[in-house]
C-alpha cells in the first residue's frame, strides 16, 4: 500500500484526553479516532490489527471444536425480564424502544439470546456438546469511560457458550478453552495472567479471568511470591490464622469523641492502633440492612459478603438510612444494641479481639474494651476482607503480592442458571427433561489490542509483535524527487509483494524526520530505506524493537528478512 493514498492521519501532539500510552499512540499513531465518549472510528491501520487479532481468535476457537455465528445485537426486553437482568445490569444496560413502544437492549452480551435460541433449536443430549461463538460490537453505558479502547461504550468482544448434559462435559470445554484463551495471548505476545475471578452480573461460579500485567491496570491481582497461585484481589481468600491476645477483659465503657469519626482519628484520639479498633460498616443487601464489622485496619470484601449471603445486589447504605435504623452516622457506627431486623456479620478477625473500640451508634462517642460476643451478637463470623500483600497465600505457598493487571479475558461455568430461568431443556438418555449445563467465555477484543500497546510500546511510539504487525515491512523513500531512488523504491516495493511481504510504502513528498518519526510511531517491525546509497543498489535496514542497523543490497534483501524470520 502506498502512503500517500492511505489514510494515516498522524498527530504530533498528544490529544488531551488521553492518560494513558495505548490510548496516546493508537491516536496519534491514527490507528482510531473518538466519534463520542467512549466510541471510536477504526481506521485502516487500526483495522488491520484487529483483523489479525480476530483471525488468531478464530483459528482458536475452531481449533478448540467451537462454531461460529453471529447473533443480533438488538435483544428483546423479554428476554432480559425472564432472566431477571434487566434491573439487576443496571444503568449499564443500553435500553430502548421501537416506535410500537416495545422494550430493546443493546446487547451487552448474550447469554440470553443464545440459550433461547438453543432451546428452541436442540432437544436431544444426542447433539450436545456444543459451542458457539461469535465476534461483535457490545454496548455497555459506561459512568465514566477512559483509558480509550480499555473503557469503552462500544467495544469488540469475542463471546462463545457452550452447553451440555452435565458437568462432567462441561469441565473438559471449559479446560479445552482456557487452553485456547493461553494460546490466543501467547501468540499475541502478552505477559498474562489467569486468575481466579468473581463472576459478578454473569451468575455461575469456578470463574478465570485472563490479566494483562501493566502499571495502568485496573484490576489488582494478588499472586503467590513462590508458587504459580494467582487471583484477582476481590476473590483471594483469607487464610491468616488469628490468635487472641492474652490478658484481662476489661468493662465496657462509653467514652466521648468529639470531632474523631475515621477509625484513624478515633485511633489517635484513644492512643491505641488501628488492629485493636473494630469498623462497621451499613450495606443493604437486596433491600435488607446488613451491619458488616471488620478491625480496623482491614477494607471490607463487598464481592466476599454478596457471595457470603446470596445476594443479587449489594450496595453501602445511606446515612439518612443508617440513621433511622441505629440512631447514629457513618463516624460512630458500632455491633453493640444493633437493632434486631438489622443482622450483623464480622470477618473472622474480629471474633480474636478483646478490648477492643467500635462506635457507640450515638454521635460523637465509642465504645471502649470490647469484646465479641461478651458485648454484642454476631450472626455470621466469615472472610469477607480483602486480602492484603504479605498475608499467607491461599495455597500455603509463599505470602501474597500485589499487581496491576488489564483483564483481557473471562471464562465462566454457568451451570443451568439461564436454562432454567428462560425454560431452556433437552431429553436426556432415559428420556427426561432436563436443563442445560452451560459455560461462557468472553474476550475483549478491542481491550486486548489496548493491553498489547501497553506492553510494546517505547518513548518514540508502538513496536508491534509479529503477529498483529499492520504491515510486514515499511519502505521509505527518504527524497521523493530524486529519481534514483524512486526507482529503487518501486523495485523494493515489487520485490517484497511479489514474494508475498505486505509493504507500506513510504511515497510522500515529506521531510525524512517526519517518515522516520511516523515510522517510529506507527511501529512496523521491519523498516527499509532507500537513501543515499541508492544508486549502489544498497538500502538501510533498520529493526523497530532492537534498533538494530544494516545495509543489504536490494539483490539479498528477500533472503535477508527470510533469515530474520526463520
């Protein structure tokens, strides 16, 4: 391709609302351009890509037994009702109405479309196990997207389902997949993850999700320092084994404290340190009011006190709803005369205090020497804290620690949650209705071309592995007027796409800095220029990652970049 008949609008500046290097490069480098918050135009290099990545994806998936179609992204609200995620996905969920007033959504994903079109399409365990896959834009109404291609309202996913008879079947597809899903992130050269995962508004449970490590992750993953142990910090458990200090439990005793409401300044105000403090916190859990009490210095779990109690939605109560049930604001909250409708539930190292402090439920003062259980009830003792670096690891290998981490992928066993819900069933061999096992397994795939700019980029622009690379070699004509070198351009050019290389042609009446500069940005491998030296029939061949130069004589040129590739 010649550049000066493509569409390559390169920026010399960085556009201001891009923090991060994926999002800075793939605009200035004009891989894509923002049409709205979160939605971009892919142009032509930028399409090239992602059609390399899509293609590493399909060769995968069918290498692992799935089948490709495509499903609507405009789905019936019936569907989402019958489900019960139509409130549950909350604002995120793109909703709409034709002009009969009939309730859409954009498709987010599509676990319900799929089982109801399984459903009415298998009848028999004679045709299962089956999966299929498709690859297509989703619609998630992002609060605040960012990040680029990382955050997006629009976005390229890679989302397959598979059903079967039971579980047994699906634990092999799950297992042949998740080999797929390292397949598809080592060929594309990424330095990943899988971790254990929360499976959040999907349902199901014995979830993976696949993390790109990088400094501008969103995601934190608490990993073993000795052992290959790895999980997203929401899902760690805790394993730390709590002893009860020694010596004498001490009165309860009411204490005023004015103006001290983070369990710091009440700390500092009472001269004892964080661990011999107990925080409560006021959630609702499905409309319910759950009193959540961990010590001090740890960060209470959401997810591990959603999954604890079963419940579909769990959100931190209001203050004027924490007032009305115990009589007091978020800076005194305490486990002591907790009204009865309001449960309470502490993490396992609460029940190891004694002599504790905790808010009094009355403003302005807490508790002092306080003991569980002496002191006040606890309905539930259970690991809902977050793990933290330096904690034991789950596996009894090694302590944790921490990294930032792009979540790239997600695999799910489902279970029957949506074939049940949507009434979605087979005969299995003796002849018996019977709900669908199903899994799911999703790729972002515009997130992963995000995450792999991430990982190859340098301070002058993108260098791409091999397998995505938009072009196989960049020639530069270095003086456009001089008629030499044209020539050797045009042959060069010739050369290479006769032997099958894909070549972007550098034929523009340009300063060479700025062929140079855009070659550095644009980031193909393989950079060939005819300059100086033309006229002897040499080029300059220069490595994007390495740096490394040469000159090779257009007669060994094809050998030269074979030998480079063998």
């Amino acid at each position: 391709m010649r550049q000066s008949n493509m569409l390559i609008p390169t920026l010399r500046e960085v556009p201001k609302e891009a923090e991060i290097a994926s999002h800075q490069l793939l605009l200035k480098a004009g891989y894509i351009r923002k049409l709205a918050s979160g939605v971009y135009n892919f142009l032509p290099l930028g399409k090239k890509v992602m059609r390399k990545l899509e293609s590493i994806i399909r060769e995968e998936m069918d290498r692992a037994g799935a089948q490709e179609i495509q499903m609507p992204s405009l789905q019936p609200a019936e569907l989402w009702q019958t489900s019960g995620r139509w409130n549950t996905m909350g604002l995120e969920l793109m909703r709409l109405n034709d002009r009969h007033e009939r309730q859409f959504a954009l498709g987010a994903t599509h676990e319900e479309v799929v089982t109801s079109l399984i459903r009415d399409e298998i009848n028999s365990y004679k045709k299962l196990p089956l999966t299929l896959y498709q690859i297509q834009a989703k619609y998630r109404d992002e609060k605040r997207p960012r990040f680029g291609l990382l955050r997006g309202r629009e976005f390229l996913m890679k989302d397959a389902y598979s059903f079967h008879e039971d579980f047994d079947s699906l634990d092999v597809t799950y297992d042949r997949l998740f080999d797929a899903y390292k397949r598809i992130f080592e060929r594309c050269g990424l330095n990943f993850r899988a971790v254990i995962a929360d499976s959040g508004a999907m349902g199901g449970k014995d979830t993976h999700e696949f993390m790109v490590l990088s400094d501008v992750g969103e995601d934190t993953i608490a990993y073993s320092d000795t052992s290959d142990y790895a999980a997203n910090v929401e899902m760690a458990p805790v394993v730390t084994q709590y002893k009860t200090p020694q010596g004498e439990k001490k009165s309860l005793e009411k204490v005023e404290t004015p103006n001290a409401k983070t369990m710091q300044e009440v700390a500092d105000y009472l001269g004892h340190t964080l661990q011999e403090g107990m925080k409560a916190i006021m959630f609702k859990v499905d409309e319910r009011l759950v009193l959540v009490v961990t010590r001090g210095d740890h960060e209470v779990n959401d997810i591990k006190v959603k999954n604890l109690l079963n419940a579909d939605i769990v959100e931190l109560a209001t203050e004027n709803e924490t007032i009305n049930a115990v009589g007091a604001g978020f800076g005194s909250l305490g486990p002591i005369n907790v009204p009865e409708e309001v449960d309470v539930i502490a993490d396992n190292a609460v029940q190891s205090l004694i002599n504790a402090t905790c808010g009094a439920n009355e403003n302005g003062y807490h508790y002092k020497n306080v003991t569980p259980e002496r002191d006040f009830a606890v309905n539930q003792y259970a690991d809902i804290r977050f793990i933290e670096e330096g904690d034991p690891s789950p596996d009894g290998q090694g302590t944790i620690q921490f990294a930032k981490g792009i979540e790239v992928g997600h695999v799910f066993k489902l279970g029957s949650l949506y074939a049940d819900k949507l009434g979605a069933s087979f005969l299995n061999k003796e002849g018996r209705a019977q709900s669908y096992v199903m899994g799911c397994y999703g790729i972002g795939v515009t997130r992963t071309l995000a995450a792999v700019v991430e990982q190859y980029h340098d301070e002058n622009g993108m260098f791409w592995p091999d397998s995505l690379v938009p072009y196989d070699v960049h020639i530069i004509n270095l003086n456009a007027k001089k008629e030499e070198q044209v020539e050797v351009s045009e042959k060069v050019y010739d050369q290479l796409q006769a032997k099958g290389y894909e070549a972007l042609y550098d034929d523009r009446q340009e300063r060479a800095g700025v062929k140079f500069n855009d070659s550095d940005l644009i980031g193909i491998t393989h950079r060939i220029t005819i300059g100086k030296r033309a006229h002897e029939g040499y080029v300059e061949y220069k490595h994007r990652q390495t740096g490394e130069q040469q000159d090779v004589h257009i007669d060994e040129l094809v050998g030269f970049l074979q030998s480079i590739n063998s």
